[in-house]
C-alpha cells in the first residue's frame, strides 16, 4: 500500500502543475491547432479538436513510457 500512496502524491502534484501552467496561459497554443475541425453555421458552432486530442495523446504515451523504464 506504500506504493499506491507514494504514486497517488507524485500524480496528485503532477496534475497540480498542469493545472498552474494552464491556468497561468502556457497552454494558450492548445486552444486551436490546425487540423482541428471547427465548423459555424448561424448560431450553431461545433469545434471538434482531433489534433489537440492526438498532440495530447502522444505527449501521455512518452510520459508513461518513460514512467516505466
């Protein structure tokens, strides 16, 4: 149950400091990649983020894997 623990803190102080460089603008780049879909039509807009959610992705895949090693 240590391990459990020990994880829960280092992931509970990792999402705090994303949550600080987001909230603090250094995400700003996320919000509209090109290859994102964004479609408007009178007052209906529909925002479909595909590249974001890739970049986002393959940025999680390295952190884990180099989590593991």
């Amino acid at each position: 149950m240590k391990e459990v623990g020990q994880l829960l803190v280092v992931v509970g102080i990792a999402v705090t400091l994303l949550g600080i460089l987001l909230w603090s603008g250094f995400g700003k780049w996320l919000d509209r990649l090109p290859g994102d879909i964004h479609h408007t039509r009178g007052d209906f807009n529909f925002h479909f983020p595909i590249v974001t959610c890739l970049v986002i992705s393959v940025v999680l895949t390295l952190i884990f894997w180099l989590l593991r090693r």
